[in-house]
C-alpha cells in the first residue's frame, strides 16, 4: 500500500486555508481528552462513545448526526438528523485490538471487510450515492491507526 503525506493528499484549497487559533486550541484540547480517556480494559463500545464525543466536540455539532446506524459502527450523516443520507462511515475497535485493523502491510483485515460491507449496504441497498469517505481506527491502540478512504476509491475495486 502507497503511504503518503498529508500534503501530497490534502486537497490544495486546504493548503492555502489558515486555521485560526481557537479551532487549534479546540482540537488539541478534544484530542488531549479522547487520548487520556482510553482505557484499554474497556469494551469497543466505550472507545466508540470517547470517538463520537471527540468527533461531535471538535467538528461536527450541531450541523451533523453522529451515531450508529443498523450494523455500523458510526455513521455521519449529511445532516442534523438519522433522516439525513449517511457521509461517513467508521469502523472503530478497542485500542489493544490491532489484529483486526488494516495496517501498511497488510490491509486484509476484519475491519476493512466490515466497512466494504457496510458501504456496499449503503450504496446498493439504500442507494445512497453521497458517502464521502470510510475511516477504520482503533484511535492509537497497537497499530496506531487511521485509515482512510474516499469513496470514490471503492467503486474502482
């Protein structure tokens, strides 16, 4: 798998965007909390919850709905409410469950295969065209990982 930079894959117009300080200092904040909450005796479900709040925290309350959706771990929706067409979907697992995880080497994982399937519920089933990305994480557990892809990555597999 290719590994690259965030700004060989940031799109140009973010590049030239500046941050103001108040939005730095709200995700280092956000960040800081979700990391010292981590508690690896704690189940997917607590580490998903600490996801939601740090998700909803830092970017995306009041605008969006963040929450599970049938099987799906997490689910943004493009709006305010369920009602609203799905964004985002997230595969998240505990910190310590890295076997499960996609890494650089080896992408053939539990949680790549969850979010093909759940994609695929989406797009066919629900005929949902406006999902933008999938992200799988574990939040900084063994593998330390963020994974994500656009979807229009999907639909060339």
């Amino acid at each position: 798998m290719l590994k690259l930079k965030p700004r060989e894959v940031l799109n140009k117009a973010f590049l030239k965007a500046k941050p103001n300080r108040a939005e730095i200092d709200g995700f280092k904040a956000n960040l800081i909390t979700l990391l010292d909450r981590i508690n690896d005796s704690e189940s997917e479900e607590f580490h998903k919850n600490l996801v939601i709040d740090f998700l909803k925290k830092t970017y995306y309350d009041p605008n969006y709905f963040i929450n599970t959706k049938g099987r799906n771990d997490l689910v943004i929706h493009n709006g305010n409410s369920s009602k609203t067409t799905a964004g985002v979907i997230l595969e998240a697992k505990k910190p310590t469950n890295g076997a499960e995880m996609p890494s650089m080497d080896n992408i053939n994982k539990k949680a790549l295969h969850e979010l093909v399937l759940y994609y695929l519920r989406e797009r066919i089933t629900q005929k949902n065209l406006e999902i933008k990305h999938l992200i799988a994480t574990n939040i900084t557990g063994v593998s330390s990982f963020f994974l994500i892809w656009e979807q229009t990555e999907l639909e060339v597999i």
